[in-house]
C-alpha cells in the first residue's frame, strides 16, 4: 500500500529489534516450559518473514507446550534487573493521542470480533504502546494474523492524528497448529517526548488555521478553505520530512499525497465536516492517497494533492508555457464518475456512490458550461472579475462544448472581450481529462 503518489513505499521497513539474554543458570528453570513464539515484523506492504526464537520444552499429556503462551512471553523479558527485582515498574499512565473528532468511517464496516482489534489496536498506537494482546475474542471468532493488517489500515485511515505510527509488529503464540494469542506492538518514528512536541506544533499550526476558517453554515466554503489554504502553503517534495503524516503539512509546508490527504481529513474533521482517507491507485498505477467527504449531507472527493500546482503532472495538462496556476480546483468536491476518469480507490470497505453536484467548485461558482453560450460566459467571467479574482476555471458536461469553448475563447482570441481592454497579460492551462480550463489574467 503506497502511501504517496510518486517513488515512495507506503510504509517504511520496520526493523524488529530483539534482544534474547541467555542467562543459563536464572533462566534454566523458566525455559523448560517454554513454547515456541513467532515473531512477525510487519510494514504497510506485508509481511516479512519470522524471526522464530525455537526453544524446546516438555509438552502434555496432549502434545501441547504446557502454558507455552505464558511461559514463552516471560522469557521474552527477564533480565537481571527482573530476577533481583531491581527494575523499576513500567508507568502505566500512558498519553492518549486520540481525536474525539476522528470520524471512524471504517470502524462501521467490522464485525463485533474486528470492532475488538480495532478498539484494541487503536489503544495501542494512541498511547504509544508495545506488546499488548488482541482480545482473544478476535481469535475465537476466527480471525488471524492476516486481519491484522486490515485492521491496522482501517485505524490510520479514521485517525490522521496518530502521525507517529509508521507500521506495527506482532508475535503470536501456537500450540501445536492452534493459534491461542497475538501479542501487537506499534512502530513509532520519534520517541514520547519528540511525540509531544510534534503534537503541540501540530495543534498551535492547526488551531491557527481553524480560527481562520470561515464561520456560518455552508460546508462548500469551508472546505474550500481548507482545499485552498494547504495547497498555498505546501510545496509537493519527494524527500520531504515526515512526509507520511499531517505535520510534514501543516508545520513544515511540504509534503506528499499522504500528508497532504491526513491534513486536509483533520482540518476538516474539526471544522465539522467528517472526512475519510482514501487509499488507492492513480495513472500510470502509482498508488496515492486522497480524501472522501460529507458535505451538506452529500459526499464527495477532494485529492488536495492534485489541486496543487506543484505536484501536476506535465502529461495530464497542457499549457502556454511553464508558468501553471497555483491552485487546479477539478478536484474540489467532485463525484465518483468524475474521480474514476484519473483514480482508482482501494480501500477494502464499501465506499458510497458519490453523485451529488450541489457543492462541486464549478457548480457553486457558475463556472460549469453546459454549453457554449456567451451569456453564461460573460457571466462567469464578470463574476470573477467583481469579486476581485485574477483567475477564473472553467468546466465543461462534454467533450463537443468543451472543443468549442477551446476554439470560442483561445483560437479566437475572444477571451479578451470579457476581460475587457484592462487585461494586460493571460495566462492559460488546460485539463483534457476533466475538460476544464484555467485563466489567469492581469
């Protein structure tokens, strides 16, 4: 699962680090009755093969390792600290980085048994924890290692605030060929109190963004604040630090899709709007993340990466020159049809046939031709202009009055009768794909 558009793997390699002390003479007695523990380093790709600490010890009358879950996770952790009872108790207060306002789209597409790892899973990574058991409820029920990832995906794609998580790890422990216990352990990218610090610029950027956004009702004009403010202030970089998560956005200004996907869904889950990450697929199969949203009752997709200047791609639009326009608003609040021209979702949950056209960017602004009429022209562009824009997008229903709005406004050159004499240079980029295009006067 590829967490941005370009090069980069969804989730970094997770080292597992283990360290096992034979301590011959303390020990001897513990590991007589150990089993044989698997433990599996696991990344947002799969899973690598098992480190298998092998251990023999007595087995039951049933050919089962006596108390083998038990016994095999002690031996795991004594140290001499342990043995001497030197070693101070772990602290048990953990932080908990869970946002109220997280919308748990996927939560509600588990069963009862999934529900119980997710909950479970989630309390781990929110305060950063290690080595704590799925319920056994989950395995009673049938699941396995293998819903593990699934799970996994599902909490990350509800709660963009874990941005320290970049994978997880388990060990699970079998008696004979039954799985009897998974043990799950997050993988973090700073330590709690790097974590800490992170979170509080997290929310003092965040904060001052919310207290700028725009107040009433009307979803439409919030989340175009948000679709507009990321894009104008991040930058599209490859190698950008935390590029996986919201604060590579929202305190660093550059990122890829993934950050630009996490800001945008907690931005908008805390201005009110429920907001899901989207995973997926974009030309030529790249995969990519993007957002799916509810607006006045509606859904709809915004991909904030692909609004961005700075990440448009050369083969999907054409230009008069190198210069392009800041912000490309085709994919502000737009239906699944419009969204299947260019991308593929892949989420592993039922996601809604998106239809609605009430708050599309073009629907809203009058800038969505239904024809090549120089009425609804004139209008669009003087609206524009009233509003003091230098900029105006134009999209058209079809491909025919799309090639007719071509030859109208740029073969022509007629553009410039409803700019007026005033107008003293033009810019102009196209979007074949979504049949729009973007003027940007002066």
């Amino acid at each position: 699962m590829l967490l941005h558009s370009r090069k980069k793997r969804f989730w970094g390699k997770i080292a597992y680090i283990g360290a096992f002390c034979c301590i011959a003479a303390a020990l001897a007695a513990v590991l007589a009755g150990i089993g044989s523990p698997e433990f599996w380093v696991m990344d947002g790709q799969g899973m690598e093969e098992p480190v298998t600490e092998n251990v023999s010890g007595p087995e039951d009358v049933d050919g089962h390792s006596a108390n083998a879950p038990a016994t095999a996770m002690e031996s795991r952790i004594l140290t001499w600290q342990t043995l001497s009872g030197s070693q101070e108790p772990e602290d048990d207060a953990a932080v908990d980085y869970t946002d109220p306002m997280a919308w748990e789209y996927c939560y509600q597409y588990l069963d009862e048994a999934g529900q119980k790892w997710y909950r479970d899973i989630q309390r781990v990574l929110a305060g950063m924890g290690k080595e704590q058991e799925l319920s056994p409820e989950g395995l009673e029920a049938g699941l396995t290692e293998e819903d593990i990832d699934r799970i996994f995906c599902y909490v990350l794609a509800d709660h963009p605030e874990y941005f320290y998580v970049d994978g997880y790890r388990y060990t699970k422990y079998s008696r004979m060929d039954r799985l009897v216990k998974i043990e799950f352990s997050g993988s973090y990218t700073c330590d709690s109190q790097e974590c800490a610090d992170k979170w509080e610029q997290i929310r003092d950027a965040a904060g001052t963004l919310l207290a700028q956004a725009p107040a009433g009702e009307d979803d439409y004009e919030k989340a175009r604040y948000v679709y507009e403010t990321l894009i104008r202030n991040t930058d599209y970089v490859l190698d950008a630090p935390d590029s996986q998560n919201l604060y590579s956005v929202l305190v660093n200004g550059e990122s890829v899709c993934q950050g630009y996907a996490k800001a945008t869904q907690y931005l908008l889950n805390h201005l009110g709007i429920p907001c899901l990450l989207v995973q997926g697929q974009v030309e030529p199969g790249e995969g990519h993340a993007w957002n799916m949203l509810s607006l006045n009752g509606d859904y709809y997709y915004m991909d904030t990466t692909w609004g961005d200047a700075s990440y448009r791609q050369a083969d999907n639009i054409e230009q008069d020159s190198d210069w392009i326009p800041q912000v490309n608003y085709d994919y502000l609040c737009v239906t699944t049809s419009q969204l299947l021209r260019t991308h593929t979702p892949d989420m592993g949950v039922p996601l809604p046939e998106c239809t609605a056209t009430r708050d599309n960017y073009y629907v809203r602004e009058g800038c969505l031709m239904e024809t090549c009429e120089e009425t609804a022209l004139r209008q669009a562009f003087d609206r524009a202009i009233s509003q003091g824009r230098q900029e105006i997008s134009l999209k058209c229903t079809q491909e025919s009055v799309y090639r007719q709005l071509l030859e109208h406004l740029i073969g022509d050159k007629e553009v410039f009768s409803y700019l007026g004499r005033d107008c003293s240079t033009l810019h102009y980029a196209r979007n074949e794909k979504q049949l729009s295009i973007t003027f940007w006067f002066s």
